[in-house]
C-alpha cells in the first residue's frame, strides 16, 4: 500500500545530501532502523521506486525524515536532493525490514558503525534512545571521505556531549581535520578494536555502509569476538573490485 | 496512476520491456545480507537433503563437484529493487541432488552457514528451476555473494536463493524463512511484484 507524504521540511546535509522531513497522515509508525520505499512518477505514468533508510526517531505525529545521498548517475536520488520542493507530494510504502532495527526495550551495549551515509538508519537509532530515555549506552564509530561529508554533525556533538551516549569516534579515509591524530584510511582492525565496545560486554553490533566497508567492518567485529548472532549489517552499492 | 511526481521524467531504456515491475537495471552485483559473511572453508563444507529427522542425503565438497554441473544464464530480481540480466552461473541441478529422494514433502527449508534460512514449495526446487550454484561470471562464487556455494532458483525473488547454502530440509507443513518472518512475501514471485507481506 502506497501512502502519499507531504514534503514538510529540507535541510542540506552536505554538498551532496538534503533531508527530507515528510508529513504521512496515516503513517502506521516505524522502528528505529527500518526503511521505506520512495516512488515517483513521470506525467505518462512511468515510475521509479528506491528505498531510503528512515532518519527520525519513531513519533506519533506521522513525521518521516529521509536523508538522501544524491548519486551522480541516480534516477531517482538526484531528483529527491535537488528538485522536490515544500509542499510536494510524495508516495512512500513501509516501513519496512524487521531485523537491522533497535528498539527501546533494549538495554545491552549498542555498537553502531557507520560508512558514509550508512549512518542514516543508524541516526534514527540514536534519536531514538534520546526520545525515549533509554539509558542502554552507545557507541558510534563514523567513517567519512572527509570532514565537508559528515552528516548530522552538530546534532551528534550536542548529543554526545549532553546526553553522553554516543561515545564518538570519527575516521575520515581522505582528508582529515586539522592536526588530527590518525592519518586517513580505512577503518582497521585495530581502530576498530579500540573504538568498540569490548565483546565481553556482548553489545549488539549494527554496521550499515558499502558493500566494502560493511564486509571489512563486521569481519574485525567478528575478529574482536563478538558474535555473528550480534552482528547485524545493512549493505548498500556494489561489491569492490570485480563485478 | 500514482501521484504524479512534478518535473520528474525518469530514466527509460530498453531493457525496461524485460524487467519485473517496480525493478530497476543494474550492471553492478549488490549484496543483501542480514550479518556478517561466513566463510566456509571447502574442506569442512558440506551439503545435505534432509526431512527434519534424519539425513537422508549427504555430499561433502569433492562428491558435489563431481556431479554434473551446468552453465545458467538468467536474469536475476533482488526486492530492493535492482535486476540484472543475463547472469551467468554454473551450478548443480536441484534434479540431479534429488534424483534418487522419494518424498511426498510439500514444502522445502534452505538452510544456510551463519544461520539464514528461507522456505519454498518443493516444485519450485524442481524441474530445471533450481541449481546449487558455485562459480559466477567465470569465476568461483565469492565468499559476499554466497560462495563456496548459493542455491540459484531465478524465478522469485533473490533472497530465496540463499547464500552459503547447507542443506535442504524436506517438510510436510510450511515453515517461514528468516525473511519471511520479518514481514517479506512468503512465496515472493517478482512478477506479480510479491514483495512484502500481503502483496
């Protein structure tokens, strides 16, 4: 079923990303984590449908925020970061996906590693451990190109500083800040090690990012010891190398 | 119709004519997996037919391949949405495994390394709908698209072809997979676009 949301709010991201906040009349409510389908449709009737992680936290008031990362060659991203306008109409279907989710009833350590716009869903997840004062402790560990390509940054600053959770850690793989401490690269084995809730505490693990980067990221989780039962990942894009 | 998107005309192409629907053409191979990849070394692999209770068949890596295996060239239909035609895969038959399982099961469970299950009627299993796949566009399967080896059945939806298969398990009553009990179709036929529950 198809339900047609109001585009109620924009806000660039990053040179390149827009959130687009949604009002949905008959939105059923989601989990932190799902992710809904997004279509357009030409005036002949031709369509196009992609799915978006959901960005907010669940709410009552049928607000859907999406953040969309616009790809150079994309059908349907460019036009969600560049032409939709306050007031369109779009139709949305979900939400949907029941196991890349977290829900307030849970108290264990919470693990999330993010690449790129891979930190969508898991944004969603930290809204909603604030919106609904869980104390279940976080930690974030966010690979990014390049400071210019952090989402939510100022967002993820306050809540780190003033709720304490996440604990923050940035990677950049390009370029980094000014006198910061690590060179760029991928994450590795060890970053990981040390940035990651020691697997003694048995925290769920969320990692959501290319294709690439999930492979790499849940194998140095699985390599520190956790689990493959606490290990949920969400994977976008291609694989690397060979087709 | 739906609501007509303002200004937006989208990207059409030939191979649209080809294409379940509400699918979009990729050249690229995206990967859906719900957790980490196993990898499962070739010696300790193994492939069994069972009926809940008892193994009824059982292969071990060498004994697999040394079955018939055929070249597969199919198109591919993932429910996030992307397709890609013309695939080229080379697998075992689901009719060469089961030539010899006398069985009146209904219903079959694939079972996987790393705990991933997904369920299908049998007779989608049979009559050259199905194949135990091992190597991908000339080359062995990799560990993220499901290698050693991935049932193949391109008629539904991909995640019915579950990765790093193990086995078969044969059932009388049907028996949701993981998916499917995360709100996923139960049959997920892309052609009639079963996507999610109720469709």
């Amino acid at each position: 079923m198809w339900r047609i949301g109001t585009v109620v709010d924009l806000r660039d991201e990053t040179a390149t990303a827009r959130t687009i906040t949604l009002q949905v009349p008959d939105w059923p409510g989601h989990l932190a984590g799902q992710h809904v389908d997004v279509r357009l449709t030409a005036a002949d009737g031709y369509s196009a449908a992609r799915s978006y992680s959901i960005a907010s936290a669940p709410n009552t008031e049928g607000r859907v925020e999406i953040t969309v990362e616009g790809l150079p060659n994309g059908e349907v991203s460019p036009y969600l970061t560049q032409q939709v306008a306050s007031g369109d109409r779009l139709e949305l279907r979900g939400p949907l996906g029941g196991w890349f989710v977290w829900r307030t009833e849970q108290t264990e350590p919470i693990q999330l590693i993010a690449g790129g716009s891979g930190i969508v869903p898991l944004m969603a997840m930290i809204r909603s451990r604030a919106a609904s004062g869980s104390s279940a402790p976080f930690r974030l560990l966010y690979s990014v190109r390049e400071p210019g390509a952090v989402f939510y940054r100022d967002e993820l600053r306050k809540r780190s500083e003033n709720e304490h959770s996440p604990t923050l850690t940035y990677a950049y793989t390009r370029i980094t800040p000014k006198d910061w401490p690590r060179p760029p690269g991928r994450i590795g084995a060890s970053l990981v090690a040390e940035a990651a809730w020691p697997s003694q505490l048995v925290p769920t693990c969320y990692v959501c990012g290319p294709t690439p980067f999930v492979e790499s990221a849940a194998g140095f989780l699985s390599a520190c010891g956790n689990g493959q039962d606490k290990i949920r990942t969400e994977r976008f894009g291609p694989t690397g190398g060979r087709k | 119709m739906g609501t007509i998107s303002r200004g937006f005309s989208g990207r059409r192409t030939a191979a649209d004519a080809k294409l379940p629907p509400g699918q979009y053409l990729t050249n690229d191979f995206p990967v859906l997996s719900a957790g980490p990849t196993p990898h499962v070394a070739l010696d300790k692999w193994e492939f069994t037919i069972d009926d809940g209770t008892n193994v009824i068949k059982r292969w071990n890596w060498k004994a697999f391949r040394d079955l018939p295996a055929e070249t597969i060239t199919v198109d591919i239909h993932c429910v996030t949405r992307w397709s890609k035609l013309g695939t080229v895969w080379e697998g075992v038959s689901l009719d060469t495994l089961f030539a010899d399982v006398k069985t009146d099961a209904e219903f079959a469970l694939a079972r996987s390394y790393g705990d991933y299950t997904t369920n299908l009627p049998l007779q989608d299993l049979m009559d050259k709908q199905a194949w135990i796949a091992f190597r991908f566009d000339d080359d062995d399967l990799a560990p993220e698209h499901g290698g050693p080896a991935r049932l193949l059945v391109p008629h539904l939806y991909l995640w019915k072809s579950a990765k790093w298969v193990r086995g078969i398990t044969l059932m009388h009553e049907d028996h949701p997979g993981f998916w499917e009990t995360l709100g996923y179709n139960n049959y997920g036929d892309p052609w009639r676009e079963q996507r999610y529950q109720g469709d």
